[in-house]
C-alpha cells in the first residue's frame, strides 16, 4: 500500500476529520486530500510533523515511507491504541490550556446538559456564530 494510502487509512482509523488533521498539521484541507489520494507529493519536510500529529509509532512510519507492512498481531488494538495516542495529545495541546477558563467550563456545562447530538451541535454551532 502507498504511503499516501496509509495516512489517508490512519486519519481515518484516528476517526478525525481532514480538516482537523489539516489544521493539526498546519496545512490547508485540499492539500491534505492531495497529499490522500496522492495527488501531490508529502514534502519531507512535513513527513515529521505527520509522525507527530497521528502520533504513529517510529516503527510503523518508517515501514509506511519505505513501503512495506508487516503483519499485524491485533489490527484493532493497535487502532484503538493510535487514536488514544491523538486524543491525548489534542487534550494536551487545545484543551489543556482552556480549563481554567470560566467561559469554557460554563460552555461545557451547557453541552453537557443537553441531551440530543443534534441539539448539541445546534447549541455548539450558535455559540462559534455568536465569537
């Protein structure tokens, strides 16, 4: 499998979206879809920042760069463990720095207490109209 192939399959094991990955890795969305159906060329300069951002273990990027793959013992584990690696580095870089923040407890609080997905992006939605 290509390589563009693998970081196209890894943000989607991540389950994040192009443009949070393209914000993550400071680049603009339709360049990460160049970059994922290999379009475009990853300059080697952003390959470090792709290790960084997906948080892909040493070892399985340098087997995506070169272009191999070795057999996986647990395909599912691994992907359960990939995206925990995400979700605690996006935590620790956005969240983190927002938790003392009245207004972000408080925009928590309201989120939490309503009950519907769609009336939390709703509410979610009104909020980022209204900044």
């Amino acid at each position: 499998m290509a390589f563009f192939e693998r970081i196209r399959e890894y943000r989607e094991q991540l389950e994040i979206t192009q443009m949070e990955a393209s914000r993550r890795l400071g680049i603009d969305h339709s360049v990460l879809s160049k970059y994922e159906r290999g379009d475009l060329s990853v300059p080697i300069e952003l390959l470090s920042k792709f290790l960084e951002v997906y948080r892909i273990p040493e070892k399985e990027f340098l087997e995506m760069i070169i272009g191999t793959r070795l057999k996986s013992k647990n395909p599912g584990l691994e992907a359960r463990e990939s995206r925990e690696r995400y979700l605690e580095s996006f935590l620790e870089e956005y969240v983190s720095p927002l938790i003392p923040l009245k207004e972000f407890r408080e925009l928590v609080i309201d989120v939490a207490t309503v009950s519907d997905e769609k009336e939390r992006r709703r509410l979610l939605q009104n909020k980022r109209k209204n900044n």
